[in-house]
C-alpha cells in the first residue's frame, strides 16, 4: 500500500509542484542526491573516484514541450562528457529516451541518441539508456536496438519486474548488449509488472543468470547488477564463483547516498562498483520512485520532518 501511494504521489502535479519547496523534503532528497547543478554531481564523481568507485551521471527531466529543449539536453551531455573526459573521472552518462524527444519525434530522439553515443566514443567512454514506464518499453527496446547494432559502447537498463523482460533479454542476445539489470520502480497493472516483491526478486535473479551465462560465453561485454538488497548480491557473487567466472565479468551499480558500507565493502573484495548519480531540479517525481523502490527511506524523510 505504501508503495502504491509514492508511486501514486510521484505522477501527482499539484504534489510535484509543491512539495519541493518545503525544507525538510529538500533536506532528505539531499541523502540521495548531492545537488541540482552538474557542478554538485562531478564534485561527488571525484570524491568517489577517490574511493575506487565509478559514477554514472544523469539530468533529470523526462519529457518535454519542444525540440530546442531536447537540443539543450544534448548539449549539456556533450558537455557533461567533455568535462569527464577533461578530469579524467571514471564516469560516464545515462539517458532517457523521452529526454530527449522521443514523444515529439522519434526519429530526432534516435539522431540525439546517435550524437551522444558517437560523442562518448570520442571520449573513450559508455553511454547508457535508462528504461521508463511500459509505455515506452518496446519503443525504447527498438531504438536501442537499431542503435547498438551499429556502435558497441550503448548499454540499455531492464527492468525485472516487467513480465516481458525474460523475452526481451533473449531477443537482445544476438546484439552481445551491455545491459544494466535493475528491478523497476514505475506504477504499473498487474498484467504487465510482478505485483509482488518475491516474484520481481526471482525475476531479477533469473535474469542476472541468463545474463552473465551468456556474456562469459561471448567474452563480454560489460553486465551490471543493478540493486542494492544485499542478498541478492551476495546470492549472484556466489552463484558466479560456483562458475567460475571472475569479479570482472560483471559490475555493481547502487544509487547514490545508499548502502555506502556496502559499496566500500564489494571494493575490497576487488569488484567493480559504480554509484548513480542523480541531479536537476526535476527530482521530485525521481525521489517519490525512489521511496517506493525502498520505502525505508522514507523513514529518513520523517525523521527530518518532526525532528
């Protein structure tokens, strides 16, 4: 129930406009995010490079009123990879299709898409498309795709508890993709998503092994496990040294501000971490998903609200 209202709440516009402006909820969205400006996210970038972590970057935003927006949004990611580039930060950016244009035109969003993975290219860098809502699953799916058969270094998020993803991922196969396994935190019927928490971590389990069988048996490419339950990592650690394959066939992404000990601690096992960090002043939708993704945190929200 709690989950359903968050979600509910993160589509709310009277909501997103409002509460932002209060003080406590800034504070608490702090903890996951450490400022609106890309200034903010770089500066937390280095700071966990110093610690052997990687970041990955995204402006948040979704869709859009007009094409000189989705320009803008490319021109800061050019941006973003030019500075990564210039420090010499392990990092690279993530993207939404929608941020991009995909709902005024699909075929300017895919020629953004082009433009930015050629661009990473450039920079020796990855790039990464995030998956949103199911209204957006097949379209996303296609473009990315028709994107990676032509340019290795594009990675696509899915999400495990979408009923399709098991067909998805075996449609995907043949493209060897980078793909970066996550469990879904957008509202969705029943029929299309795990209602359960049990069953999207079965999912999510299924997955990850269909997933790194396959790339040990193509020699890569990069596979990410993106969660933070505990278990569910140190089950797929286990399950991957039972084969045999190393800590470097596959990596470790979390968001950032969440299970800090326990990025610190898969470090010193030799692994390969990278942090999600998130940053715009279009966050609140973001944080309310985030809340309903682990409603423990909101806990930190009432903590700051009576004290």
């Amino acid at each position: 129930m709690l989950r359903g209202m968050l979600l509910w709440a993160s589509e709310n516009p009277w909501l997103s406009r409002r509460l932002p402006r209060l003080g406590f909820v800034r504070r608490a969205v702090s903890r996951l995010m450490p400022g609106e400006d890309v200034a903010s996210a770089l500066a937390a970038t280095a700071e966990l490079n110093g610690r052997k972590i990687g970041a990955v970057l995204t402006l948040l935003g979704e869709n859009l009123e007009n094409a000189s927006e989705a320009e803008g949004v490319v021109r800061h990611y050019l941006d973003v990879m030019e500075a990564i580039a210039a420090r010499r930060l392990d990092a690279e950016v993530s993207v939404k299709l929608t941020h991009l244009g995909l709902d005024l035109d699909p075929a300017m969003a895919e020629a953004n898409l082009v433009r930015l993975v050629r661009a990473a290219a450039g920079h020796g860098q990855d790039l990464w498309v995030d998956m949103e809502s199911s209204a957006y699953t097949r379209r996303t799916l296609d473009m990315f795709g028709r994107v990676r058969a032509q340019h290795e270094n594009v990675g696509l998020a899915l999400q495990s508890y979408l009923r399709s993803s098991d067909q998805d991922l075996e449609a995907l196969l043949p493209l060897r993709p980078m793909i970066r396994l996550v469990k879904g935190a957008y509202a969705e019927p029943a029929a299309i998503a795990y209602p359960d928490k049990g069953d999207v971590d079965r999912a999510y389990e299924r997955l990850a092994h269909r997933l790194l069988e396959s790339a040990a048996a193509a020699g890569g490419p990069r596979e990410i496990l993106g969660t933070h339950d505990r278990r569910i990592i140190a089950s797929l650690i286990e399950w991957a040294g039972e084969r045999e394959l190393a800590p470097g066939a596959y990596e470790i992404h979390m968001l950032y501000g969440i299970q800090r000990e326990e990025q610190l601690r898969l470090v010193g096992e030799g692994r390969r971490v990278m942090v999600l960090i998130s940053y715009g002043s279009a966050w609140f939708p973001w944080y309310m998903r985030r809340l309903a993704e682990r409603p423990a945190n909101l806990w930190f929200v009432l903590r700051n609200l009576f004290g």
